[in-house]
C-alpha cells in the first residue's frame, strides 16, 4: 500500500509529520502518530476537523456539505474523510496547543444539577470523579467541548463547556433538547442528580485567539451561548481588557436564558456590552429586534477597528455571520467559529 507525507502547520506556526496510507483517512492516520488532532463525529458531518489543503491532491469522501464553511473552496476540507493522492501540506485553523499528543481523557463524573433554563433547554451541571492523575481538577481551555456518553449505549455526544477551568471538577452545559435525540430523551426522562455520566475530553480547537488588543465580539444562537460563557468567563478571571461584545439571539423574548450569569459577568467585566436580540419579538421586547446576525451587520457598518469575531450555534448562523463579515472586510482568520451540527 502506498503511503505519503503530510505535513500539516497550525495557525501559531507548529509543525507537525505524519504518513498516511492511501486508503486511510487524514484523522486516523496522525492518531496513529499519536497525533490527537480536534475533531468530533468523524463521519464528515459535524465539521470540527475542518482544515486547508494548501499543497498535494486529495480525496474528500463522503460527507455533509452543510459541516464545511460557505466559501470554503476546493482547498477546504474533513480531515475525517481526506483520503491523500500525494504529498500533503496542510494549514490547521488553530494553535498546537489544541492538539493531543497522547490519549483523550476518559473520566466518570456525576451529575451534581439538572435545571430547566427555557422551553427545551438544560443547564447540566457534572463533578468529575477524582483519580491518579488529575486529582479532582477539571481541566480545559475556554471555547472546548465534551463529548457525554449515553448510558447504556455505545454512543457519545458533543457539548460545549460553559465554565472554567477549576479544582473542583465542575463541568457545566448548556443543552438544547432535540426531539427524538438519543441523548435528549435520555435526559428528558432519565437522568437525576447522583447519576453517573462518562465523559470523554476535552477536545475541540474552537476558543480564544491571541492577537492583541483587538475588540471580541462574540455571536451566539440558543446554547451556542455555552462556549462565550466560557471564553468571557475566562476574560473576566484574567481580567483581559480588550473591548468585548456579545450578541445573543433566541426567536422569542422567553427563550434568551443566562441573564443572570450574563449580569454578574457585566459586574465582573465592565466593558463588556450584552446585546439581546430577538427575532419575534412580542409587544413588550425593548432590545434589539432581529437575528444577532443583524445586530452584528449594523454595528460592523460602523466599526473603527474590525474586531476578531466568535461564532456559535446552528450552521445557518454562522454562514450568515461569515457573509457578513466577509462583506465589511474582516480577514477570515479574524472570524473563529464552532458549529452545533447533529453528531449523525
Ligand atoms: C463540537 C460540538 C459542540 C456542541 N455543543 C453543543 C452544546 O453545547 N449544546 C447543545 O445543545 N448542542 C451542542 N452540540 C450539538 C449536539 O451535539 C447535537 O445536537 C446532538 O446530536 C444532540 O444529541 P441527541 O442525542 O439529543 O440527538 P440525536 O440523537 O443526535 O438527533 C436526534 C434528531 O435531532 C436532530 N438534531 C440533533 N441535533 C441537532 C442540531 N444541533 N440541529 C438540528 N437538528 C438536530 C437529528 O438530525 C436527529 O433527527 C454540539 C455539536 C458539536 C459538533
């Protein structure tokens, strides 16, 4: 079988070797190399492995359309599903420091809360049970995701975390519950404080990115909220100065959840704006009335400084929001994005 040489460099300029054979695909091959790259559902539909070919012939197999960026050329390809002709160079749209070398994390944690925050959405609170290596610690990178294993079955699930790093094994999520999902009716009509979930990660190369000053502005739909919580969070901890911006849309007044958690992250970070938006509104909404890709059209028409941009939620919002970015300008590397697809 023939092998070839792939060179793959992250965003902060890394470089990392592996070979893959012709009838493997890219993500298993550098598993092989014990090179944990991000990724999720590994069937081309979730979009988490998401890079540029930037030298070399490939192959993309089948795949969801819907999990590569609008835009994304012939270049744009599944790391899941790239199967190589020739040589390849490959550019990573994140830093090493979201790549693993060893072995994903696999820990039981309980569930400590469960709470309704809106019609069909839960906020899931976990502590991780302490072992050898990690002690009790929850550790990860603001903006990285989970993936929850269904009870029972054989079946794992993505979700983004909502806080912090910490000592105590604190894991929180913000979960839309989709009807006749495995895991959402699982939680619907199983799952109670005490339980005991696996969880596997962190994983995910969706977060901060450093590049000075520059203004954040954060859009998320629905739970797309959970990894801003996060990365805000984070800022608040740090107390990073740089001017920040969160646009957070629902369709209707009484589905924006966390206004609470928002307030107390305003406390703690005063230059941050909130900008609720919603898209039908009743007759006593005083926000902004609209999509957050609205919001953020408007504002970036008057924008002194293009700011790096975060994108979150269900895949129509974000091509939207890239459109619109595109439209005034914003170098692509300024606009970072995860995208909350099905997992099959
Ligand atoms: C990296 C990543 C991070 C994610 N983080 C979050 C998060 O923080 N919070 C959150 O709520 N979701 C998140 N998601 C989405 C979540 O993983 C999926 O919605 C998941 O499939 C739900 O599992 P389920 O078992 O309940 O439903 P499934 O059994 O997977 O699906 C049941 C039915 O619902 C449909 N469906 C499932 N999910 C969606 C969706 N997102 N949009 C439209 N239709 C859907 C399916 O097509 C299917 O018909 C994330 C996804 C990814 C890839």
């Amino acid at each position: 079988m023939n092998t070839h040489a792939i060179e793959l460099t992250t965003r902060d300029g890394e470089q990392l070797r592996f070979e893959c054979a012709t009838d493997q695909n890219l993500l298993e091959a550098a598993a092989d190399a014990h090179i944990v790259l991000p990724a999720q559902c590994g069937q081309g539909n979730c979009g988490t492995c998401y890079a540029d070919v930037t030298h070399g012939d490939f192959t993309l197999g089948k795949h969801n359309p819907a999990a590569l960026p609008d835009g994304a050329g012939a270049s744009g390809t599944l790391l899941c599903c790239t199967f190589p002709k020739s040589d390849l160079r490959i550019s990573l749209p994140f830093d090493h420091d979201r790549i693993l070398i060893g072995e994903i994390k696999v820990r039981n944690a309980e569930i400590t809360a469960i709470d309704s925050v809106g019609e069909n959405t839960l906020r899931l609170e976990l502590r991780l049970a302490s072992n050898e290596d990690d002690g009790s610690m929850a550790e990860f990178e603001p903006g990285q995701f989970m993936e929850l294993e269904v009870p029972g079955r054989d079946i794992k699930r993505a979700y983004s975390l909502a806080n912090i790093s910490n000592w105590d094994g604190r894991l929180e999520f913000l979960i839309r519950l989709q009807p006749g999902g495995l895991f959402s009716t699982w939680l619907r009509e199983q799952a109670a404080v005490g339980q005991t979930l696996i969880v596997h990660g962190p994983k995910g190369a969706f977060g901060l990115y450093e590049s000075g000053l520059r203004p954040r502005w954060f859009v998320a739909g629905g739970t797309g909220l959970a990894p801003m919580l996060s990365m805000l969070r984070r800022m608040a901890e740090f107390q990073e100065p740089h001017p920040a911006r969160l646009y957070f849309g629902a369709n209707r007044p009484e589905e924006l959840f966390c206004q609470t958690e928002l307030k107390a992250l305003q406390a703690e970070l005063p230059q941050l704006q909130v900008i609720f938006c919603v898209w039908k509104p009743d007759n006593n909404w005083q926000g902004f009335c609209g999509t957050p890709v609205d919001a953020l059209t408007q504002d970036l028409a008057d924008a002194a400084v293009l700011p790096d941009i975060y994108l979150c939620g269900p895949p129509a919002l974000i091509n939207a929001a890239e459109a619109a970015a595109r439209a005034k300008g914003v170098p692509d590397k300024q606009v970072l994005s995860e995208r909350f697809l099905p997992t099959v």
